[in-house]
C-alpha cells in the first residue's frame, strides 16, 4: 500500500537523522573533556546544540509523522519537536555569542595555551593576558 | 517487523550513549576551572536534554513531556543572556 511505504520512508529518514544527531552528541562530549581551554570548548558547545539537538528534533518529527501507532496526539509532539528545533537552531548561536563575549571582556577565562590574541591588542592590554 | 517495534528498538538502543554523553558533560560541569566553562557545559547539558526528553516522549508515547522541552530550552538561553550580563558589568540586572 502506498501510505505504508510512506510511513516506512519517513520513519528511516528520521532514524538516519537521530543516529547522526547521537554520533555528533557524543563526539562533543567527548571534545567538551579534551579541548584544553574555554574558547576552543565553545567549538565543542556549538557541536552539541546544533548537531547534537536540532538535527535529532527534527528526526524525531519525522518518526512521529510516520508511526501512526502513537495516535492522533503525535501532530502535537511533532509540532513542539518542530518549534523546540527552531528555538534551539537560533537562541543556541546567540547564547554562545553573548557568553564567549562577556568572557573576553571580563578576563573571567583562563586562556592557558596561549600562542596569539588579537583583539587584546588591539585593546592595548599586551598579547597574552592570563586569568 | 511492524514499525513500533523497529522505533522502539531504535530508541532503546540510542538510550546508553546519550546517558554516556550527559555523563561526559557532567563531569566537565563539576570540574570545570572558571564560571564560563561551567555555563556552556549547562548549555550542552541543557540542549541536549531537550532533544532526549522529545525522544523520551517518543518511546514512552506520552506528547505532554514535550512542554518540558520547549520550557528547558528558552531556559537555557535565559541562563546564557543573564551570566553573560553579570560578567560583562557585574551587576545583576533589575
């Protein structure tokens, strides 16, 4: 029947995205411990709010579009799953903006490996400022 | 094989590696040195969590856990806009 197969095809194409999404929230988890200080780790951080949560929301849509064993309530949870995504995919990126700019203007990270910092010379407090 | 007990095996096996993942990010939250560390590992933390709760509601067929999603992640950003505040002028806003 052809409703079936389009169930079927929605239903791989979100479990394809969710195991994307779990490999990139694992490898983030895994980077979050080794990267060495806090401006490298926001590289970590957006890695696992934009592959590690939008791209397994947006799978999760397509899974609860296609199985319909979870009765007429999934339209609901696949439009939560939907406006969740699109709140994580924008307020994600300005978080991380905001807080990796208040950390340099602060002096509140510690910047331990430190081979060049631009933008606290151009400020005129020298080139590798600790603490 | 139907279509429930494909997803549901999906999920249960995704299940252990997202709770590795928390627990990864949970060590980074407690041992992290400065406050900034620990404000974007709770931002991981958090974002994370948003995406387990929707599959949670998935495999425990019950749509209200979505609302606990949507609430979390604003959360989150609030958290981020407020400790972003505080360092960058060091006053709680009012």
């Amino acid at each position: 029947m052809a409703v079936d197969i389009v169930d079927w095809i929605l239903v791989i194409i979100g479990q394809i995205l969710i195991a994307i999404g779990i490999i990139c929230d694992f490898i983030a988890a895994i980077l979050m411990i080794r990267f060495p200080n806090f401006y490298v780790r926001l590289h970590a951080l957006t890695i696992g709010s934009i592959g590690g949560a939008v791209v397994p929301l947006i799978g999760a849509v397509f899974i609860v579009l296609g199985a319909e064993y979870l009765g007429i309530y999934r339209f609901f949870l696949a439009g939560g799953a939907i406006t969740t995504a699109i709140f994580v995919f924008i307020l994600g990126a300005i978080g991380s903006h905001a807080i990796a700019r208040a950390a340099h203007k602060s002096k509140s990270a510690i910047l331990t490996p430190c081979y060049v910092d631009h933008l606290s010379e151009d400020r005129g407090e020298g080139e590798c400022r600790q603490g | 094989m139907d279509i429930e007990s494909l997803v549901t095996s999906f999920l249960v096996i995704c299940m252990p590696i997202y709770i590795t993942s928390f627990l990864l990010y949970l060590v980074r939250l407690i041992k992290g040195p400065t406050l900034p560390d620990r404000v974007i590992a709770t931002d991981a933390l958090g974002f994370d969590l948003a995406a387990f709760f929707v599959i949670l509601s998935i495999l425990f067929r019950s749509p209200i856990l979505i609302a606990c999603a949507i609430v979390l992640s604003l959360w989150i950003f609030a958290l981020d806009i407020y400790v972003a505040k505080y360092l960058e002028s060091r006053e709680l806003g009012e």
